[in-house]
C-alpha cells in the first residue's frame, strides 16, 4: 500500500527539520520502503513529498509507525503536514471499468 506523506515547514527550520529527518530513517522497519523525500521551496517555505510503499501485511503497522515518525517532528515549529493512502494510475484503472 502506498501512503503519500506532503510536509511544509518554514525555511528557518530547515536544519531541525533534517536532524529529526536524520533520526527518523535509521529507526524505519524492512516492510517500509521510502521514495523521496522530493523537495520544493515556495513563498511558504519549504514542502516535501514522500512516498511510503508498505509490503501487503503491514499496512496497519506501517501506517502507525510513519504516523509516529511525524509526531516526532511536532516540536519544531510552523509545521504541517499530511499523510494519506494513494494508488497508482494503474491501481485505480479498475475503479472506473478500465485497465492497461
């Protein structure tokens, strides 16, 4: 299962963003495979966007634990972020009746 995780944080905050962005990748478990982050800088700051590919059987697990990764970066001020489960185009083909 892929889950989307879209992150904003103010430029001053850069550097205590990537320390806890440090801590945070050490500790992922085998079932979690991280691509990206990709990151953006805008008027707002700075975004990144990360997709997290969770084997099949650890969904639950999985969600938990990158929700629990991010309240780890709630101490570091004018934070948002959001995480949410996605499908590929091909996955939701099938939704509509189609397919590749």
């Amino acid at each position: 299962m892929l889950f989307l995780e879209t992150h904003t944080w103010p430029m001053e905050k850069s550097v205590d963003v990537g320390q806890a962005f440090v801590k945070s990748v050490q500790a992922l478990p085998p079932y979690i495979k991280m691509i990206g982050p990709f990151i953006s800088f805008g008027g707002d700051g700075v975004k990144a966007c990360t997709i997290h590919d969770v084997e099949k059987g650890h969904e639950e697990e999985g969600f938990l634990f990158i929700s629990k990764m991010l309240v780890e970066f709630s101490n570091i001020g004018g934070q948002k972020f959001t995480l949410e489960p996605v499908l590929t185009g091909a996955d939701a083909l099938p939704l509509v009746g189609l397919s590749l």
